[in-house]
C-alpha cells in the first residue's frame, strides 16, 4: 500500500514538475509547483521524515508559494489573454472547486470514522514517530547549533535585503519628486 | 515503506533534470526562479534517500532530513531575495523575460 502510494506519489511529482516547466501561464506554472511540492512531502512523510514534510508544506506550500503568486499578480504577468478566455475557464471552476472539497471532507471524515482502527495498527509506529522528533531535535540544537544560529542570520539577512531591495526606488523616486519641485520653484 | 533506495535517486534524478531543462529554456525569470527550486526540491529528496540508506531498523539516521530542512530554509531566502530582484527589475525595465536583458552580451 505504501509503495503504491510512493509510485503515485512519484508520477505525480514529476507530472506536476513538467507542468511546471511547459506550461505557458506563470499562474499554471505555480499550482503545479504546488503539486509537485505537495508529492514530495507525502514521499518525505512515506519515507519516515514527518517533520521535513511538515515543513515542506508549511515553507514551500505556505510562504513560498504565497510569495511567488503575490509576485505574478502583482506585476500582473498572469494570462494577458484573460478577456475573451474568461468565461470558458469560469465553467470548470464551480466543479472543480466542488471536487476539491468534496474530496477534503472525505478525507477527514475518513480520518474521524477510521481513527480507531489506525490507532490500534501503528500504535508502537506511533511511539517511533515521537523519538524521530525528538532525535531529530537533539541534532538541531547540539551538533548542528552553529549552522542553525547562521541560519537565522541568513533569514535576518534575507529580510533586511528584501526590505531595502523594495524601497531604495521608492527612495529614489521622492529624490527625484523634490528634484522637480525645486526645479518648478526656481522657474 | 519497501521502496528500494535506487527508485528515490531515480526520481530525484528526474526532478533535477526537469528543474535544469526549465532553468535553461524558459524566458520567464518567475519561472526561472521555480525551477530552481524544482532542482532544490531533487537535492532534498537526495538528502532524504542518503538518510534512509544509512539508517537501520532500530537507530534511524536523521542527519539527511535536517540537512533537507536547512536546505527548505535556504530556498527560502532564495526566493524572497529572487523575486524581489525581478520586482526591482519589473520596476526598472517593465519585463521579467530574460531574452531582454543582454545588455552584458553587447
């Protein structure tokens, strides 16, 4: 059951990873991606690694994701044919919208009714899944601290990078706004 | 999971080759940029398989998946800087193709 689910995983993911590359739309480009994030941490979570997979979700699925589809629409990249195209797309989005959650309240409805059965089937996994934490844990903040602690700085990096990245035009703009008022002003 | 260790490199192998053909032929920097993290994706999936080939029945090796981790937190900060580079070259020259920026190649 588990490598049939790691073989479909892994079709999927590469599926997806296709669609990421030949499809036209930068919007398409992403949900693939989304996709192909989304096997990964199920072949992440196959493989006994439940908290890269809880990572991969959160990061990748969350912020990353997040960041680049703020990124398309916000330079307005996605589909420049969306007019005439608009209403055939509509059609499929109530199904498809429909399917989606159909198939998430299935999915917890599952997990609710089958919760005893798979209790009692991994109740000594379980107990293993916790020590891989744990262990996983006692790396982080022993062994690997230092690279942890650089870590944190490349983000702290990152953040103030970012944040002068997207203002220094703002900055140079007003220079030049006070640039033209005292031009007026001289005139 | 019984799946051999070889069918994990086999995929990643895939993935990466994916994320490189995209890296190489697409125009778009956006897209550009999420091939990079297909091929950051393949390399996880290395770290994770080199875990599992290392770990036995009773004291799993975890150093792979934290290698993975420090790798998603990297990604990270790759794409927040990426993106906003293309949005400061979006401001700039009003494109994110890369077919238009050869002013180097001249």
């Amino acid at each position: 059951m588990a490598n049939l689910l790691f073989y479909l995983m892994a079709v999927g993911a590469v599926v997806a990873s296709l669609g990421v590359v030949v499809s036209r739309s930068p919007i398409a480009s992403i949900l693939s991606l989304l996709a192909s994030f989304f096997c990964l941490a199920t072949i992440y979570l196959l493989a006994g690694m439940e908290f890269v997979a809880a990572a991969q979700i959160l990061v990748y699925g969350g912020a990353v994701m997040v960041l680049f589809l703020f990124v398309v629409m916000l330079l307005n990249l996605g589909a420049p044919e969306s007019a005439p195209d608009a209403a055939p797309r509509r059609r499929w989005a109530m199904p498809a919208a429909l399917a989606t959650s159909a198939a998430l309240g299935l999915s917890i409805f599952v997990g609710v009714l089958g919760q005893d059965g798979v209790q009692a089937a991994d109740a000594g996994a379980g107990l293993q899944e916790v020590d891989t934490l744990a262990g996983l844990a006692e790396l982080l903040f022993g062994r690997y601290l230092l690279p942890f602690e650089a870590g944190s700085v490349l983000l702290l990096a990152a953040a103030v990078a970012v944040i002068v990245l997207a203002k220094r035009q703002r900055a140079a703009a007003a220079g030049r706004l006070h640039q033209g008022e005292s031009e007026r002003e001289a005139a | 999971m019984t799946v051999p260790n070889e069918h994990l490199l086999i995929l990643a192998g895939i993935l990466f080759s994916i994320g490189v053909g995209g890296f190489f032929l697409r125009r778009n920097l956006i897209v550009v940029l999420m091939s990079i993290e297909l091929m950051l994706n393949a390399a996880n999936l290395t770290f994770i398989a080199g875990s599992r080939a290392h770990s036995s029945s009773g004291e799993p090796n975890l150093e792979g998946g934290l290698f993975a981790i420090f790798v998603i937190l990297v990604a990270a900060v790759e794409a927040a800087v990426g993106l906003a580079l293309v949005i400061a070259l979006y401001r700039r020259k009003q494109t994110v193709s890369v077919a238009d920026l050869d002013e180097l190649g001249d």
